[in-house]
C-alpha cells in the first residue's frame, strides 16, 4: 500500500491508516471472506481506528495550544480578530 504525499510524515501515515480502513470496510462489505478472516480484519479495523482517534486528539491538543501561545504573544491582535463582528474592510474607525 503506498503513502499519499500530504506534507509531514504524520499526515502521511494518517492517510495510510485511512487508506487501510476503507480496504478492509470494501473487503468485508464484498462478502468474499471466510468467518476467521472477517474477524481479524474488523478487529485490525477497531485498532486502526483507536490509533487515528489518539492521533487525532493529539493533534486537536497541538492546535489548541498554538492558538493559546499565540493568543499570548499577541493579545490585542488575536483578541480583536477572535471577536470582532467587523466587516473585511481596512478602515481603522
């Protein structure tokens, strides 16, 4: 199964884990397996999710603390930009 390029290597290996997962929901949806080989590829399919799940909250937790350290190196300016209901014009009053 190759990679998709999609930036970093963690993005990469995502897409690879995705990839996986949508092979085996199209195998087992195909009917062609045996018993023992739906089993363990439903349970390899859990275990892909469980890691995407992790990978996912980890990288929601990297956001959210990039936007808080932002936020604190640039109060006004982020603060502004998160509440402010003006329109896209430049004009300073």
């Amino acid at each position: 199964m190759s990679k998709v390029k999609t930036g970093s290597k963690e993005s990469q290996t995502y897409q690879a884990m995705l990839t996986e997962l949508d092979d085996i929901v199209r195998q087992v949806g195909q009917g062609q397996l045996d018993l023992d080989d739906i089993v363990n590829k439903i349970e390899h399919g859990y275990k892909l999710i469980g890691t995407m799940r992790e990978r996912l909250d980890a990288t929601k937790a990297k956001v959210e603390k990039l936007r808080v350290d932002f936020e604190k190196n640039t109060p006004e300016q982020s603060s502004r930009a998160l509440t402010s209901d003006d329109s896209d014009d430049d004009t300073p009053f």
